[in-house]
C-alpha cells in the first residue's frame, strides 16, 4: 500500500511511468497503424508519437 501511495505522489516515478508508457503504448499502436492498417511507416510513426506523447500527458496530468 505504502508504494502504491509513492507511485501516485512521487511527480519524478509518474514522469518515468509516463515515459515508459508512453512509448510502449505509442510504439504498439505504430506499429499497428503503419504496419497493417495503412502500409506506410511514416503515418505509423507519426501516429505512435502522437499516442504516446497522448498517454504520458495524461499520466503526468492525474492529480489525485
């Protein structure tokens, strides 16, 4: 419970979660979008970094 409570109010571990996410998340969906779903790399790469910016902000952005 008490690394739960860290994990929501430490604003350095949620940039580093955000990161990681982010680019995890945002790679996935690249690659899915540029891969199979338009056939083009570079829209999935712009996709996937939009995503992925998309994800962090928004775990940066919880307060609680």
């Amino acid at each position: 419970m008490m690394m739960l409570n860290r994990l929501t109010t430490d604003p350095l571990l949620r940039l580093f979660i955000g990161i990681i996410a982010g680019t995890l998340v945002g790679g996935g969906v690249g690659e899915v979008v540029g891969n199979h779903i338009m056939a083009d790399p570079l829209v999935g790469a712009s996709v996937g970094a939009f995503v992925g910016a998309a994800i962090a902000g928004v775990i940066l952005a919880v307060e609680e």
